[in-house]
C-alpha cells in the first residue's frame, strides 16, 4: 500500500512542476514580445508597388487645420526611420553605399511646407511682378501647382515616385468652400502600374508625402515612360471630381545622379465632348409567352481615350429599369486596352410586368480602372420615352414580340 502513495506522490509534484515551469515559459515569452516594437506601422505591396506610411502616428489629422501641430514638427528633428525603410534591398538588409543625391539632403528631411518655401526664394522678381498683375479670370482658372520628385534605385532595379504635396487647388465643395484631394497616378504608355493616394479631408493644400516604388523597370526604358497624375476631389455621394491633371514624360530627364525634385502646374483635364463618346451595338428581343427580355451587348466602336495614353478597358453594365426604379443588372467582362470592343454576351431579364410600357434599360460604357472608380465613358438609354434611336428601337421590339433586332446607338455623356 505504501509504493502506489509514494508512486502518486511523486506524480503529483511532477505534474505541479510542469505546470509552473510551462506557465513561466510562456510569461517570458510574452514580456520578450511586448517589448519590441516593430520597426514601422505598415508596408503594403500590391502590384511591385510599396506604400510606405507618411509617419508612425496613426492619430495624426491631416487638412487645413494642423498648422499649429506641423510648426511644431517641423521645430523636432524628423525621425530617419521612413528613409531607412526605403533604402532597404529585396532581402529586407541595409545597404551600405549612400546614392548621390542631386539636391540638398535638408530637403528630403524637410517638411513639404518647407518645400514649397525653397521652392518660392527661387522665383525671380520678374516673375513676381507678372503673378500679381494676373486678372481675376486667370486666378480662377489656376488649379494648383503638384510637387512631387522622381529617383532610380540601381541596387534594386526600382523607379521610384514621391509625391510630396499639392498647393492651391480650388474648391469643389460650394458649401464648405473645400475639396478632399487625391491623387491617382498611372505609368504610360501601357498602363501597367496605377496607384493612388490617400483621401486627405477638407484642404486645398494637401500634403501626401507617400513614396511608390516600382520594381522591374529598367533604367534603359524611363526614357520611354510617361507619368500621368489626376488630381482628384472624393465625394461620397457621387462621382469623384477630376480637378486637373499632370502630364510628366521622362525624355530628357536625368535620374542617374540620384533623386530630382520637380513641381509642375495642374492643367484642365482634356476630354472629348458627347459628339465623340463612340457607338454601341445592341440586339433585344422580347418573350411574351415567357415574358422575359432577352439583351445580347454586340460590339463597341470608336470609344473616346479615358486617359492621355489613348487606350481604355471598356467594359458595358446593363441596368433594367421598372417605373424609374432598377430591378436588375448585369455587367460583361472587360477588353483590354482597345476603342473598338466585342463582347458578344447574353443576358436574359424578367419583365415583373406584362408588356414594355413601364420598363426602360440603360447601358453604361465604363473604363475598368482598378485605381480607383470606374469612369462612365458612354450612355445609352432604350425605353418609350426615349429620344432618337433609343425610342425608335424599342417601338420595334415592342412592335414584333420574339424577333432579334439590333441597331447601332449613339453614346451620349454620362
């Protein structure tokens, strides 16, 4: 009797142990973890592109309102732990050569406030006069100005973009008298390479300092490249509103000796006008045993360019309509980089009604952009009300139930 008590005692001190020797382990191991920090808030990678953050403080207010809290970090002395996270390799390691920079080093640890002040001693007297003396009319249509600088990264075989800040962009907001910038910037010609920055809220002198890297380009090829930024004002509620854009083409411009500083002028953006907007083919067919209407979006011809580098990627959303009210919608893949598109795709929609009287549908040309919202490059509207051949084609359908009709339409603006 005495073995199996000694046995059990034995077992159950042993079981104690183990559980205070685990339960130490993983104290330690939480106090090693709370006590280091990481190195910076995020790296986000999407597409060989790296968004590192402006700084570690994520309670930071960007707009107009902060200028007390941005006199005071410009007295501080800036901490070098986003440059530091630039300059590192693929591997994640430092390098241990520093690139000869074009400007002043102060500049990269300046503040775009800063900036934009050395920027000002440079303008000449002359050119002061010329500002001053600007009529009203040319002050109105002034849409800013962009600063941004450009550098190549030999060790990694990188293009890298900075875009520092925008000052005096005008207001699209009528009753806060603000905007909420961004900004949206493709490589061209081949539109491989979109990104964007963030929203910043009610200011009209934004101050993004987000940094793009671009991995793959070669050195030989930035000759070749075209930089397009769109200046753009968020709305919650509605389409996006384009301010202006930049047009940058490399030719000419030298980034060997290291980083180049660069402010450039926002311009109107140039759009086609409704005469321009391209063509769309369409066929429908109306089931009254069935009462389904069958839409089949043909072809696309002679769409206007979305952008500056002359290509879209067209694509067409079908929306059917019943009383003013949407009841339905289908959407057809989307073709690369072409002004003359064909889909060939089919959709069958339930009518809730007998007849065709109530019910409407309306086809949207969109340009896929996976920046940022799509954008409408073409309308067309086919119901009982409508104008033109809209109204024309449906009086057809309606007219001869269970036969295929299609017709050429006319895009309108959307």
């Amino acid at each position: 009797d005495e073995i199996p008590t000694v046995v059990g005692i034995f077992s159950a001190f042993g079981l104690v142990f183990s559980v205070s020797l685990f339960a130490w382990i993983c104290c330690q191991r939480k106090s090693s973890k709370s006590n280091k920090t990481p190195p910076y808030k995020f790296v986000h990678v999407l597409k060989g592109v790296d968004i590192y953050p402006e700084n570690l403080n994520s309670k930071k207010k960007f707009g107009a309102d902060d200028k007390n809290e941005a006199k005071n970090k410009s007295a501080m002395p800036k901490n070098s732990l986003h440059l530091d996270l630039e300059k590192r390799d693929l591997n994640g390691n430092f390098p241990k050569t520093t690139t000869k920079m074009q400007s002043s080093p102060d500049l990269e640890n300046s503040s775009p406030k800063h900036f934009a002040e050395r920027k000002k001693d440079s303008v000449s007297p002359d050119s002061l006069k010329s500002i001053a003396s600007l009529s009203s009319e040319d002050k109105q249509d002034k849409l800013g100005t962009l600063f941004f600088s450009l550098e190549y990264n030999f060790e990694k075989k990188a293009f890298v973009v900075n875009i520092k800040e925008a000052r005096g962009l005008p207001a699209m907001d009528e009753q806060s008298m603000t905007s909420d910038p961004y900004i949206k910037m493709t490589i061209l010609p081949e539109k491989k390479h979109k990104v964007k920055t963030r929203v910043l809220r009610k200011t009209l002198d934004p101050a993004f300092d987000e940094t793009f890297t671009f991995y793959g380009i070669p050195y030989s090829q930035i000759q070749d490249l075209t930089l397009h930024f769109m200046v753009l004002s968020f709305d919650r509620f509605s389409r996006d509103d384009v301010i202006g854009e930049v047009l940058i083409p490399l030719t000419g411009i030298e980034l060997s000796e290291g980083r180049l500083l660069m402010d450039r002028e926002i311009i109107k953006r140039n759009v086609r006008k409704s005469s321009g907007r391209g063509e769309l083919l369409v066929s429908l067919c109306y089931q009254s045993t069935t009462n389904t209407l069958t839409v089949v979006v043909l072809k696309a011809r002679h769409l206007p360019k979305s952008d500056v580098s002359g290509l879209s990627d067209p694509y067409v959303k079908v929306n059917l309509y019943h009383a003013k009210k949407r009841i339905s919608k289908k959407k057809t893949h989307v073709k690369k980089c072409t002004p003359n598109a064909v889909f060939n795709e089919l959709f069958v929609f339930d009518i809730p009604c007998e007849g065709l009287d109530d019910i409407s549908i309306e086809f949207l040309v969109l340009d896929s952009d996976r920046g940022s919202r799509n954008e409408v490059i073409g309308r067309l509207t086919l119901g009982s009300s409508a104008e033109g051949t809209g109204g024309e084609h449906w009086k057809e359908i309606c007219e001869y139930p269970r036969r295929q009709i299609a017709k050429w339409h006319m895009l309108c603006d959307g």
